[in-house]
C-alpha cells in the first residue's frame, strides 16, 4: 500500500477504472457470443442485428481506449466474413 496521498488516489480511480474496462470487455464477448451463436443456428435476420449490435460495441471499445482501432478492425472483419458465409 502506497504511503503518498497522491498514489493512494491514484490506486483508488485505477481500480474504479479496472471494474468499468472489464464490465465492458465482458459485454462486448457477449455480444461476439451472441452473433456467433445466430451463425451457428444459420439464422441470417437475427445474425444482421446482432452484428451490427456487435461492431457498435467493438467501436465504443475503441472510443473508450480499451482496445487497439487495429484490434477492433480485425475483429469486425472477421464477424463480417462470418456474416457473409450464411445463406
């Protein structure tokens, strides 16, 4: 533990910070899970919708500074490939 004032604030609003980015990155899988799972059941309206849910979460975590802009672009593009193999 950090004897500095400063320091302990910053432990405080690093850990506030750490809750926050990975409540976000566990609805962002959920949100990769959810689309894989309409691909997986060939359900291409259902796959549309959860798509687009997806590259808006996957943009926001970019915004947020969470992930890398070339993360969040492979990521969709390969949600998109996924998406275009359906029927």
């Amino acid at each position: 533990m950090a004897n500095i004032k400063q320091q302990k604030k910053r432990d405080l609003t690093n850990h506030k910070k750490n809750l926050l980015n990975s409540s976000f990155k566990s609805s962002l899988k959920s949100a990769i899970k959810a689309f894989e799972a309409d691909c997986a059941n060939q359900d291409k309206a259902a796959a549309l919708v959860s798509f687009n849910f997806a590259c808006k979460k996957i943009d926001k975590s970019v915004s947020k500074g969470i992930y890398h802009k070339n993360h969040a672009a492979h990521q969709k593009s390969r949600l998109a490939k996924m998406l275009n193999q359906l029927a």
